[in-house]
C-alpha cells in the first residue's frame, strides 16, 4: 500500500464523510504548486475555493502569523487587544463602510448577516416582532449551518436536516422581476451572491445587480452581498459588486481574508446597521482574535496594491480566451464568470466533471466539480501566466485526447 493509499484509508475509517475529495494527499505547497505524500506535484487551480488567492505559503502573511504568534494568538474578546481597532478600521476603509463584525467563517459571517438583518428591521424599519423576511436566490450557496441550508434549494445539502427555519423566501437568480414581486412590508433583506460560486460560477444578467441596488435602496431593504468567494480580488476588482458600479448595504466576507492561514471572516456595514448590536447579543470566542486580525490586516495592505486586481483581471481574460477556444470545439458547453474565476460545463460526451477532474489529477492538476457535469477553475491568483496556460493545456489534452 502507498503512503497515499495509506492516508485516505486512514481519514476514511475516522472521518465522517461529509466530502468526497480526489484521492491526492497533500503534503506540501508553495504558491500555485502542492506537493503529494509520493513527491509528486500538482498545480492547484481550485485555491481552496478563493481561500488562498494570494497562494500557498505567501511569505507576507507567514511572516505576519509568525510575528503575531510570538506576541499573543488569543485573549477573546473580553479583553481588547492591540491588533483589533487597525483591523476593524482597514478593513471598513477598504469597504467604505463603517463598522466591521468579525467571525471565524464564512457561514458564522452568513449567520450574523441574517441576524443583523432582523434585528435592524425590527430595531430600525419597525417590522413587526417574528415577521422579518429575507429574500434569497435558488441555487445560493451561503454555508450549511442549520439555518442556511433551510433556504438552500440544493437537495444534497438540505434534505433530512429539517426542521427548517423559516422567515426565507426563493426567487429565481437574475429575474429582477421575480425579486420585486417578492418584496413586501415585511422584507429586511435581499441576500445574494454577486456571483453564484457552488452552482457553477453563475454571473448574473447585465444590469441586474444595480437593479436589486436600485430596488432595495427605494423600498427600505438591505442589499447583503455574500462576497466570501468572489471577494478580495478574485474576479479583477476588490469585490465582484464593482463590475456594475454597486455598492451594498453589507459585505459578508471570508476565505481570502484569512490568506490561506487562519478563518477569518468578517461581515462590514453602516453604523446605522451594524450599530443595533449591544453587548451580549452576539459574539464568537475566536472571532477578531489577534493572530487573524495580524493576517488579516497583512491582506487588506497586500488589496490596497491592487496588484492582485490587476493581475486577475489580466490573467483572466486570456483565461477566458482560451476556455473560449475550448467550448468553439464542442468539447465545452459553456463557460461562465469572471476574472481568474470560471465554470465550464463539460459535454457529457467527454466524460462527468468528477472524471474530468481525476483525469486532471493524473496530469498534474488540481480541480473540482460542482453539480454534474461543471468544473470550477479558480487558481491562485499569483499564479504565472507560463503555470497558468500549462495547466489548461492539461485540459485541453483530457478534452481533445
């Protein structure tokens, strides 16, 4: 048995099995590149669904955690602590919002959106006590705390884990009619992502995301973008809501925050929002602690460049270019999204997404599938445009071979 073999019989026998990974046991890594138990390296085009953006073991934040380490990781927040006010205020600045909330996850995050969306509409609006209704999209991927899955559409991810929390409506992603039908005395949100990651990097219709700014602006509702995937450069600006010139009432953001070394998330808003909060209302021991807000703050300085905007964006149309290529042969069905960020939906001809994936496995790179037939491609975004056109070219070969 191989020492690969070895390992995932090992996580499979005292693991549950809440994921089913490409069997690869990653040892190592450095910046676009993993390395395996067997020596054997691959090029990570998954970035741990936008976690690591600014790649593995990115020296800037190694060193940040390993300063932090050797001074305080932890005091809860029963105490202040010298890293916490910087955070909270370069991160409002890089949002040009007010007040931060920071949590570990993204779901923790997606959960105190939801609460701070109540609170205000019963605080502020003046809804009705237990009457609060956020609208939400189907097919949305926001987490799978008991609450979120309750207004998932996704069967895997909500069957037999009812009862559900209500207080959640569904409406069709893109349709701006739909949303405003939706919209009534009682709603205190819309929760979207600008782009739908999970379902396989959806982008939604020119105009649609300023339509829901414009919709929610003039009926009293917040507009809550879920940017813990698109977020922080991923698709060649800060956030994904900037392509359409929107900014949101609230940012839920995560993954790349915490630069592929600690959880970190963080939800920003108004002070008029995020204001409705007293003490003991909501809280998290691990959330703002000082080792997250060291590699947090070395993340927003690394946003403030916007070099890794600008490298996303550029790297991202030649991806797109030559996914492009890909789907003019028939091999590809269609490809989506923005920046280094894509879904490609492989013709069931040529295989499922997961057997595109495991043959990419056996070339030397890394990818997944999300619902079927699609892979995701989200590489780091540090990645060389020469790493970057091999691994498509691995593609291209699984595809055309």
């Amino acid at each position: 048995m191989t020492s690969t073999e070895r390992g995932i019989a090992a996580a499979e026998a005292h693991s549950a099995h809440n994921y089913h990974p490409l069997p690869v046991v990653v040892a190592t890594a450095e910046g676009a590149w993993v390395t395996d138990v067997e020596g054997r390296r691959y090029l990570d085009m998954l970035a741990g669904y936008s976690a690591l953006n600014f790649g593995h073991g990115n020296r800037r934040l190694l060193d940040a955690a390993k300063a932090q380490l050797e001074r305080v990781t932890l005091t809860s927040r029963a105490f202040h602590h010298d890293r916490f006010a910087d955070f909270c205020t370069q991160l409002a600045e890089l949002c040009g919002m007010e007040l931060v909330l920071p949590m570990n996850t993204g779901a923790e995050a997606v959960e105190t959106a939801v609460k701070t969306a109540r609170k205000w509409g019963y605080k502020v609006k003046g809804v009705p006590d237990g009457r609060a209704k956020i609208i939400v999209a189907d097919n949305n991927f926001h987490g799978r705390t008991t609450t979120i899955v309750s207004f998932s559409t996704d069967p895997e991810a909500r069957a037999d884990f009812g009862p559900y929390t209500p207080g959640f409506e569904i409406v069709p992603y893109g349709d701006l009619a739909a949303l405003e039908a939706a919209v009534d005395a009682n709603t205190v949100a819309v929760l979207l992502e600008p782009i739908q990651g999970e379902a396989g990097v959806l982008v939604p219709p020119p105009g649609y995301l300023a339509g829901v700014r414009e919709l929610t602006r003039s009926r009293n509702v917040l507009f809550i973008a879920d940017e813990i995937q698109s977020g922080l450069g991923r698709t060649g600006r800060t956030f994904a809501c900037e392509h359409e010139g929107v900014v949101p009432d609230m940012y839920v953001l995560g993954k790349a925050l915490g630069g592929g070394v600690v959880p970190v998330s963080a939800v920003v808003s108004s002070r008029e929002v995020l204001g409705v909060f007293a003490p003991g209302e909501h809280g998290s021991t691990f959330g703002g602690n000082p080792l997250a807000c060291a590699v947090a703050l070395e993340v927003v300085a690394m946003l403030r460049t916007g070099e890794f905007q600008q490298r996303a964006a550029e790297l991202g149309e030649h991806l797109h270019s030559e996914l492009a290529q890909l789907a003019a042969g028939g091999a590809v069905t269609a490809v989506r999204g923005r920046g280094l960020w894509a879904g490609v939906d492989i013709n069931p001809s040529h295989g499922t997404g997961r057997e595109i994936s495991e043959q990419l496995m056996t070339r030397g790179v890394l990818v997944k599938d999300t619902h079927g037939s699609t892979i995701r491609i989200a590489p780091p975004l540090v990645i060389s445009k020469e790493d970057l056109d091999w691994g498509l070219d691995q593609l291209r070969g699984v595809l055309e071979g």
